[in-house]
C-alpha cells in the first residue's frame, strides 16, 4: 500500500508518466536520427543508465543489488494479488487495456501521422505532418508502456535490480517486434509468446539454444522480413486477421 491507497492503482500511472517524460527528455536530440542509427542510440542510452543505477549515485536505487521487499500489488483494499492465478489476470487486463488504447489511437488523428511517418516521413512532413512531434510522441507512449510494465515485474518479483535489464533484454525487445511484425497487435503477441516459451521449449538442448534462436533469426529476415503476421497496408488493427478488407485512409 502507498499512503493508505491500492499500490497498483496509485502507481501505473505515475510508473507510466515518469518513464515517458524520461523518453521525451532522452530522446528530443537523438529523433532526427533514422533507422539503425537510432536502433542503437536508444539500447546505448539504455545500456548507460543500467551502468548509473549499479553505480548507485546518492544511493537511491541500491546499487547492483536493486531494490527488494516491494509490497504485493492490490487493486483495490480487499483485493491483494497474492497468487499466480491472480496476477495473471492482472496482466491480461492490463494488456487489454492497452490494445484497446492503441486500437483507439490507431484510429485517430494521431494514428493516421504515424502510418504517414512510417510508409514516408519525408512525404509526412512535406504535406504538413510535424514529424518530429509525433516521432517523440511514439517514443514517450511506448516508454510509458514500459514504465507500467515495469511496474508489474517488480511486483511481481516484489524487487528489482539493475541485472534484470541487460543488452540482451534489449535485443530481445526488438526480436519480439521482427517476429510478430511491425505494426501488427496480434503479431506482437506472437513474438512475445514466441521469446517467452523459445527457452522453455529448448531447455534440454541449453547449449545449442542459442544458435537455434540465431539460425530462426536469420531464417526471418530472409523469408519473412515482415514478421509472421504482418500488418498489411491499408488495413486496420481492428482487424485481427490480414486477409480481411478494410480502408484506413488518411
């Protein structure tokens, strides 16, 4: 509990406000950057904070050691998630609810800049689109999204240390993004699954598992660039399926 009210609720949307105003300051002079470039900006700035917080500067973030004895999260005062049943439904509601705020963004005004900015930001910006705007815009969103992922591993841990996110992590994230399909809801979820269970599924062969995930790798970006279910052009996240029809016109 923070000061007498339901942790989860007091702190999701401020774990969620906090990491997007820090991806705004991050990434306002590195935006003009394009492709790879910026790929590898942000898991550099992302790699140069984890080094700060095992450094540990004014002894706020407990060093490599991190920070443990996280209360359990409760949605509300009679309801404590206190089991595995429990949090995994907290998750899923809470996934929900962001597939819902991106399928409504996706069908906004908003929306329709980024499919500009993606298919041509060059055009983007000739026919008046604030490239730059948007482009942090979708930076912070996303990183507002982390944040309050965030906030459920660590209490779901009830701690969290610096260790838990390496280069690798992070590598990990845009692996999720090339498998699913950029773009794609339902593709990222196929990702997620696929980074989530590839472990499990390879346990008894650990010594090989990662030239298998290699080998997948690379079998992608050869005959799948888009990812395994990729979001057509012209069609919309409404849609779960890619052979359905629809406009999405901008």
């Amino acid at each position: 509990m923070v000061y007498g009210g339901p942790f989860q609720l007091a702190l999701l949307p401020v774990s969620g406000l906090a990491a997007a105003l820090f991806a705004y300051c991050v990434c306002s002079p590195i935006i003009h950057l394009r492709g790879d470039y910026l790929c590898i900006v942000t898991i550099g700035v992302g790699e140069l904070v984890r080094q700060v917080l095992i450094n540990n500067p004014g002894d706020l973030a407990g060093g490599p050691n991190g920070l443990f004895g996280i209360d359990l999260p409760a949605v509300g005062p009679l309801l404590v998630i206190d089991s595995s049943l429990k949090f995994y439904f907290l998750i899923w509601t809470v996934v929900g609810l962001s597939i819902l705020l991106l399928i409504s963004l996706q069908h906004s005004r908003i929306g329709r800049a980024w499919n500009c900015i993606r298919e041509d930001a060059l055009a983007a910006e000739t026919c008046g689109i604030d490239v730059r705007h948007y482009k942090l815009l979708a930076f912070s969103l996303g990183a507002g999204l982390a944040g309050v992922a965030g906030n459920l591993y660590a209490a779901k841990l009830m701690g969290v240390s610096p260790e838990s996110f390496t280069f690798w992590e992070s590598c990990l994230m845009f692996c999720i993004v090339l498998i699913g399909g950029l773009g794609s809801i339902p593709g990222v979820l196929i990702g997620a699954g696929f980074i989530s269970l590839f472990p499990e599924l390879f346990r008894p062969f650990a010594v090989y598992r990662m030239l298998v995930f290699g080998l997948v790798m690379l079998a992608m970006m050869f005959f799948k660039p888009e990812g395994v279910w990729p979001r057509r052009r012209g069609s919309s996240v409404w849609r779960l399926f890619p052979w359905e029809s629809g406009d999405d016109a901008v």
